[in-house]
C-alpha cells in the first residue's frame, strides 16, 4: 500500500504556537498563508492520508504543530560607541566613550541583548587606549565591530580576551596584542599596523598583512606570540623578524593540533635568525600557505602540505625536530631552497 502526505507548498517558514511564544517579544507572530492542511488529534498533529479509498489512519511519526505561523525575528542594532578624545586613557574607564558615563563598550551590558559598534578615530596628539579585559567580567571584552582608524591611536590589549563578532579593521593607527588573547576574530583593514607582539590568536584570520619583530627574550621556550585553534592567513604576509638584537628574538608558537591555513604567508625575516616552533600537538601547514625566509623551524609532528622555501641568501632556514619517526616532518607539498639555504635536523618523512 502507498502513502501519501497531503501537504499545500509553504512561502515561508512556519512554526507552531508554543515554540513562536518561547521566542519573547523579539518575534513578530502573524497568521500563515499557504501551510500544511491541518486538523488537532489527540494521536497525531499532521494528516497522513493513505491512497487507499478504505483505508485512512493517523501516522504519529508525521508531525507538526496543529497551529502554524510565520515568524519574523528583527535583529537589534549596535550601538556606536567612539572614543571621545586624543587623549590616553582605559577602554574600561566609561567617561571615555560616547556611551558613557556609566557603560564602557562590551556586549551584554548593561543589558543581555546591548551589542556595540566601536570607533576609535580622534585626532590629534598621539594617544594610547589601554584595553585591559581581565578587569571586565569573565575576563572578557567582545564587541560586534571594532574600527581604529586613526593614526594617532594606539590600542593596546593588555590582559584577558578581546573578540569581535562581527568586523575589527585597522584603517589606520596601530593596534598592538601586549599579553592579552584575541579570540575568533577576523582583522581587516586597509592600512594602519596590526602588531601582535605577545599573548594569543586563538581561532584569528587574518584579512590583511601582520608584522612582529624581537617580541621574545632569546632562549626562552614560551615567548613569541602564541596561536591556538588555528590561524588562516587569508591573502596576507605575516611576518615574523628578529633584526641585530642579542636580547631579544622574534618568534611566532604554535600549540595544539591545529592548521595554518588559507592562501598566505609566513615570513621569517630580519638579519638574525627568527624562529617558529610547533610546541605541541599536530601542525598541519595547508595547501595554499607559504613559509619562507631564514631561521629555526623547530618542529615536532608537522605536516606540509604547501611549501617551505629557504630564500634568505644571509639565514640558513634550519628545519629542527626530534629523531622518532613518530615525531617526524611529514612532507606533502614543496621543500626548497632557492635563494638560500635548507638544512632539516630530525625525523623526515618524504614518502
């Protein structure tokens, strides 16, 4: 016998009655046109209709809410928030901003459902915003959008986390990670300088160029800036310098399985030797990255699947790891030394 389910095409989405009411008064609830045919049974809420001209039953696996309606959900919008003045101060200090004077910009407050378009553009004397999110609760500082163009403004993220939901570009000015974690966030902008010097990209794709340099004291194993949940290098340069410094070097960490994805690259520079370390977990290097340049590879379980250029005719790039296979560089792109020179030091795989 064949069933069939009698049902009127729909022009929009539907929902039944208890679920539009769980919504709140952000929905707008109005009668649906052109819904299921729909009849309330105490054993099932959608007729099923057999072809049989004896046969009709109710199928309980057939469902939807005896009462349809269509819903529509109207975001909130931002609200702008500009920094008031050419003058240094605390983003958390909430005389400072447009908002004020009693809220600094941060999603969910005061109220749960407040988000903030954030504008950094006085002009003027040069001046620092210091964004210190460890004051903030949770430890947190997470706005839709975030824009610094002017160039005589410096933010500064200090402490905790800092997350932009919907835009963070850097037009011009310069913004500098000094400890703090910049978290599932996509940095543009057009100009300006985007420098993460020391703390964390946890989940970052990076939109246009970066640039750090001698942001580790030399020799120590935890300095440099550290990337988490993977970094996507979307059409931009990275780069990492380390330049006529004994103190200092310049490096960039990884840890955690991860990939440095996307179409990109990876630079290391300077006239000393940078590093790049694959501290822990897995380390995948996709298809459409290049690292290039001169310095120390220090890898353990990586995988490359693009391509690994030594072209710094004045650093050896050095390819350091451990000697188990387990641990080994696993090549499945492109290894090469064209202006320079290669040197891998480890556990190789090439099959």
């Amino acid at each position: 016998m064949q069933h069939v389910l009698s049902v009127l095409p729909l022009k929009s989405i539907v929902l039944g009655a208890p679920i539009a009411a769980a919504l709140g008064a952000a929905a707008s609830v109005v009668p649906a046109k052109n819904t299921a045919l729909v009849r309330q049974s105490p054993r099932a809420s959608l007729r099923c209709l057999s072809s049989s001209p004896t046969a009709r039953r109710w199928w309980p696996a057939c469902f939807v809410a005896a009462v349809a309606v269509s819903v529509t959900v109207t975001a909130r919008a931002a609200t702008p928030a500009d920094w008031l003045n050419p003058a240094a101060g605390n983003w958390t200090s909430a005389a400072n901003w447009s908002i004020g004077p009693t809220v600094y910009p941060n999603n969910g407050s005061p109220n749960a459902a407040d988000t903030y378009d954030v504008n950094v553009a006085a002009v003027g004397a040069s001046y620092t915003v210091t964004l210190d999110a460890s004051t903030a609760p949770t430890a947190t500082i997470a706005v839709h959008n975030l824009v610094l163009n002017s160039s005589a403004a410096t933010i500064q993220a200090t402490g905790g986390t800092l997350t932009a939901t919907g835009e963070f570009r850097v037009d011009a000015g310069t913004f500098k990670l000094a400890g703090a974690s910049l978290r599932n966030t996509a940095v543009t902008g057009a100009g300006g300088t985007f420098n993460p010097a020391t703390g964390v990209l946890d989940n970052v794709v990076l939109q246009r160029d970066a640039a750090v340099s001698n942001n580790s004291p030399d020799l120590d194993p935890n300095g440099g800036i550290l990337i988490q949940n993977g970094l996507v290098l979307n059409g931009s340069t990275f780069t990492i310098s380390h330049f006529n410094n004994i103190a200092l070097n310049g490096g960039i960490r990884f840890t955690g399985t991860q990939t440095l994805g996307g179409t990109g690259t990876l630079l290391l520079a300077g006239d000393r030797a940078p590093f790049l370390k694959n501290q822990t977990g897995t380390l995948t290097i996709g298809s459409g990255v290049t690292v290039r340049g001169g310095g120390e590879f220090i890898y353990s379980s990586t995988i490359n699947q693009g391509t690994i250029r030594a072209d710094n005719p004045s650093i050896v790039l050095v390819m350091e790891g451990p000697t188990s296979p387990a641990a080994a560089l696993t090549n499945r792109g492109i290894l090469e030394a064209t202006a320079g020179a290669l040197h891998i030091e480890g556990a190789f795989d090439n099959s």
